[in-house]
C-alpha cells in the first residue's frame, strides 16, 4: 500500500505492522499478539511494530500471567574459546561450554571477546550473535552477525548470552530485569509477543497519579507491579527499582489510574 506524503513530495510506503530485528520463519504461521503457539513461528526478539505499541517475540521460560511481569532469566556463559584462533574477518567463534545446548540456545544473544588492556587496546569486542550449533556438553559454534574485526586468539576469555527474550519468568526475581509485559496468559515453553513499548495497563498496589507531579512509574518486583515514583526511597543503601514508563491519563479527574506508557525497549 501507498500513499503521497505532501511533506517529503513524494510517495511513501504505508504500513499496519513492522517486522525488524528478526523474520518470520519458513515453516512458520502468522502469530497475532493475542496468540500463544507451542510451535516457534518467528526468530526470537524479531519485533513487532504496530499502532503506538512494540513487542518481541519470546520463548516462556515459566507459565506467564497476563499484565504481569515478564522477567528476563538468562544467565551468563563464562568460558575459554576453543584451541583455535579465529581470524579477522571469520563470521564463526567456538566456545568450550561443557553444557548441553540445544541448536541456537545462543541465537539472538551477545559475546564478548576479552582483549584487557585499558587505556591502551580497550576491552574487547562485543558480537550479535546469528545463530548457533548444537553442543553435546563440550563446545559449541557459534554464528556470528558480523565479521570478527579483531583476531580471536586460542583460549581467549569470553563471556556469552542467550536472547534476552529466550527465557521469561514469572515471579519474585529478585535479581532479575523486567524486559517485557505478556498480553495474554502463556504455558511454560509456549511463543508469545512480549509488549516493551507503548500504552499498557498494568497492576500496582499503591495509587499512581494521586500526587501532583508524580508521574515517573518503576518496576516493584516483589508484587508484580508498578511503584510510583514518589515512593521510590532515592537514597545511599536502597534499593532502586527499575524505572518503566510513566502515566498517562490526567488523573485530576479520577484520582489514579494504572494505563501507563511502557518505556522498555522502543
């Protein structure tokens, strides 16, 4: 579909929806954001824009509510790479994880290739990763978005993530990000879209919008919900939650509300 844009005077294309950052896969359906499927039909975190509102396509790590929280539990993989150095220009870094990984675990995550030196070489450098090989519990390849800039010695210390979107929990994390918010209820292991931008509703056991000027909502783990900024305890020692979004609705009329503008990730 197109239209003419007076502005730009010339003609530009018009869109309901947007994939980025990932694709449908061959074999995959069209998934709605209402829609959970046992069946992967999208890479995981291909984002989807539509109307006001963004969301990533996520793997549920735990059974999800809806309008609850949506908490990143990867962790981190601290290894060696393999004896083998991996040349300038190789799209391919191989690590030695004595896990057992299933193809792709790492797809869609980040590594970190050390070269410590500061002030003079920097840190290192840090990859997208594309895709990634099955590893039976001794190393595993990884595929990389972009070509090594830097050569990757033998036995050089790395550090690995999966998607951020790989693996979301439900629950008290302490130590866990809210990285997005599921529209609908979701089975553990099933797809899902994951809503990280845009208006939402959400649940909060204090009363936002009551206090004038009191707009800024953070993440309050320990109950599924949102904590108005006010309070929030800004001091030396506290703990400071996540901040999330802010609130919407002009709430001089009706006191408080809880439809909010979600600001995780655009």
């Amino acid at each position: 579909m197109h239209r003419y844009e007076p502005i730009k005077k010339k003609v530009a294309g018009v869109f309901d929806q947007l994939l980025t950052a990932g694709h449908k896969l061959p074999t995959g359906s069209i998934q709605r954001i209402h829609e959970q499927d046992t069946v992967q039909n999208y890479t995981i975190g291909t984002r989807l824009v539509m109307d006001d509102r963004v969301f990533r396509y996520c793997k549920a790590g735990s059974a999800l509510r809806d309008l609850l929280s949506g908490m990143c539990a990867i962790s981190q993989t601290e290894v060696y790479t393999h004896a083998t150095a991996s040349p300038v220009g190789s799209y391919s870094v191989t690590i030695l994880d004595t896990t057992v990984r299933a193809a792709n675990y790492y797809a869609g995550g980040y590594i970190w290739i050390m070269r410590y030196a500061p002030g003079t070489t920097g840190i290192g450098q840090l990859h997208r990763i594309k895709s990634s090989a099955a590893g039976v519990g001794v190393s595993v390849a990884l595929t990389l978005e972009e070509p090594l800039a830097v050569e990757c010695g033998a036995s050089t210390w790395i550090t690995a993530w999966p998607s951020i979107y790989s693996n979301i929990q439900l629950g008290i994390l302490p130590k866990a990000s809210l990285v997005c918010i599921p529209l609908i209820e979701v089975a553990s292991g099933s797809y899902f879209w994951g809503q990280t931008w845009g208006p939402i509703f959400v649940q909060c056991g204090y009363s936002p919008g009551s206090k004038n000027y009191d707009r800024e909502l953070y993440w309050k783990s320990d109950h599924y919900g949102v904590l108005p900024g006010s309070e929030v305890v800004f001091t030396a020692g506290s703990s400071i939650p996540q901040r999330v979004g802010f609130l919407l609705p002009d709430t001089a009329v009706v006191g408080t509300d809880n439809f909010m503008m979600l600001q995780i990730s655009p």
